[in-house]
C-alpha cells in the first residue's frame, strides 16, 4: 500500500510538472494500477496485510452484523461498552470509542446559536443578492472570460397529434323500484245490505234474507220464532257460499225451518234464488193468524242479483336510480 502511494505521488507530479501530457499521464496510471490489482488481492487474501496494517485480522468482528434483522441491538451495547470503557495508552487503539462517544455528547457540548433575521449575517447577505455589483464590482469589466455572443437557430416546424376518445368502460348500476301497496278496504260497509232485504215467510212471525257485504258471497237471515229463543228478539244467521261456481246450499234455521240458496258469481256479477227445499213445508201466507196456505215442493221465493264487493288499493311507486350519472354520459 505504501509502495502505491508513493507511485501515485510521483504520476501526480509528473501531471503538474507537463499539463500539456495531462490525459496520458492518467491514462499511464490507470494502466499501472489495472497491472497491479492481481498482485495486491494476492496479498491482501495471504494475509500478507497484517504485517503493514495495525490490528489487522482475517475476521473482523463486526462481520456478525451481516444479515442480521437490525442494528439497533449491537449499536447500543457498543455506545454503553464505549461509555464505560478505560481509556488505553495509545491514542490508536482509543479512536473507534473517541467516534463512537463523540457522536454521543457532541450534540449537548458543541456551541448553540439562536440566529435571528435581524443578525448582520442575513441582512449583509440580502443586500448582496439585491446589488452584487456594489461588493464584486463591475463584473462585465472583471472577469475578462464573459462575452457577448448573437445565436441564431432555424425555425422549427413540428407536427404535433392529438387523440381524443372514449374509453370502453365495464360500469354497472342500480335501478330499484320500491312498490308501496295499501288496502283500502271493500268498496262497501262490511255487513250492509248489498240488495233488499224481503221477507221470505211468516212462519212465527217472520223470515228475512239478504245478500250482504263482506270479502265472501255472504247471506243474512234474520227470523223470529219465541219458542226457539224465549223472547220475541230476531235471530241472525249468516251464510257463507264457499265457491263463485253455481251450486245449491241447503239452509237449516231450526225453528225458522228450512231453505236453501242457489246460483253463482262468475266475475264477481251475482245471481241467486233462495227457496224451500223439495219434501219440506213453510206457510208462505197468515189468514187470521192462521196458514192460509203452504208449499211443499220446490218453491223459489226471492231472486238476488249484485256485484259482489272488492277491495279497493292504494299504489305508490319511487324509483332509486343509482345509473343516472351513467346516463347523462350518454349521447
């Protein structure tokens, strides 16, 4: 190592001493050096350093840091091993402690300063960068190396493109339609008459029958009879059609005797016929409170015709729609 840089010392002379051979003399000694790397790596891997280089090991042990997961664990035992450390007697082997404490207290020992933008050193400086020419002088008539040039280019014609397009883009939304439905109710008050109420018999005293509203094809019969219930107070009996389709119900009101109800509602249009039931007898008129006569047979005795009672909705609608920024992109 000496040896290369005595050689280096006496190439740098040689450079100064011939500046006209500047460029040779570098590339002369780039050539020396590239000769000797063989030979310097030769004697750095022998070994043969130790004998020139103080302290000198084949393993240093700072070598343990590599590939480790971090410095911080290896840095701080060498600052609280350099901290209580005693010194050495040669100023050589004290130097890596001298760094490492240094780098410690040097941070609370060196001299603090507290700069203001009033301190001569800012406001000298401003006025420098605002006159230079007060402090350097007249620069243009010192420093001969300035010049004034003209430079002149040709025009340069450049065709330039521009592209503007839409992209395809995969977007996609929502759409929701939120249905509110409320029933309103039948287009009737439930249980009012939907036809007249007529009075079919006399059998003690009476026997009323009518069709009635309600969400199925309903009857009410309404008779009196004081042995059937003890007082005078009319009974009611209702009677439900189970289907629209045209059928016959047989009716037995006990002691208001026995009808039946036959028709159907296709449609929701009613048409139906309440009479006796073959083989059974009613007294259909009263002579001096007596039966003038009676029936026997099949015997119609009142005809009903309605449209039989619906719900009426209410609808509202609103539409979430979370496309319409998508939509206004369109053309």
């Amino acid at each position: 190592m000496k040896r290369l840089f005595a050689l280096l010392l006496i190439v740098a002379g040689t450079a100064q001493a011939d500046p006209a051979a500047m460029s040779g003399a570098f590339s002369a000694g780039a050539n020396f050096g590239a000769a000797k790397n063989t030979a310097t790596k030769s004697g750095i891997t022998s070994g043969a350093g130790k004998a020139n280089v103080p302290h000198a090991t084949s393993s240093s042990p700072e070598s343990s840091y590599f590939g480790a997961p971090g410095l911080g664990t290896p840095a701080a035992a060498r600052i609280n091993a350099c901290a209580s450390a005693t010194p050495n007697s040669g100023a050589f082997d004290d130097q890596a402690c001298n760094a490492v404490n240094f780098s410690q207290t040097n941070p609370s020992t060196r001299p603090q300063f507290t700069l203001h933008p009033t301190d001569p050193l800012f406001v000298n400086t401003k006025a420098i960068l605002n006159d230079p020419a007060a402090i350097a002088g007249n620069i243009a008539g010192t420093y001969s190396g300035c010049t004034t040039q003209t430079v002149k280019t040709p025009d340069v014609f450049q065709t330039q493109v521009c592209n503007e397009y839409h992209t395809l883009e995969a977007n996609t939304c929502n759409k929701t339609l939120t249905v509110n439905v409320v029933d309103s109710g039948l287009n009737c008050a439930y249980g009012d008459y939907l036809t007249a109420n007529p009075r079919v018999m006399f059998i003690r005293p009476y026997v009323f029958v009518g069709a009635i509203c309600a969400d199925d094809i309903r009857f009410m019969w309404i008779y009196g009879f004081s042995e059937c219930n003890g007082t005078n107070a009319s009974i009611f009996v209702p009677t439900v059609v189970p289907s629209p389709d045209y059928q016959r119900q047989n009716i037995n009101l006990g002691c208001g005797g026995q009808y039946y109800v036959e028709g159907s509602c296709p449609g929701g249009n009613c048409s139906y016929v309440v009479g006796i039931p073959d083989g059974n007898f009613a007294c259909d008129r009263r002579c001096d409170g007596e039966c003038c006569y009676g029936h026997s047979w099949d015997l119609p005795l009142a005809s009903f015709t309605f449209q039989r009672p619906t719900h009426h909705f209410t609808i509202t609608d609103a539409w979430d729609n979370q496309c319409a920024a998508l939509e206004a992109r369109m053309p």
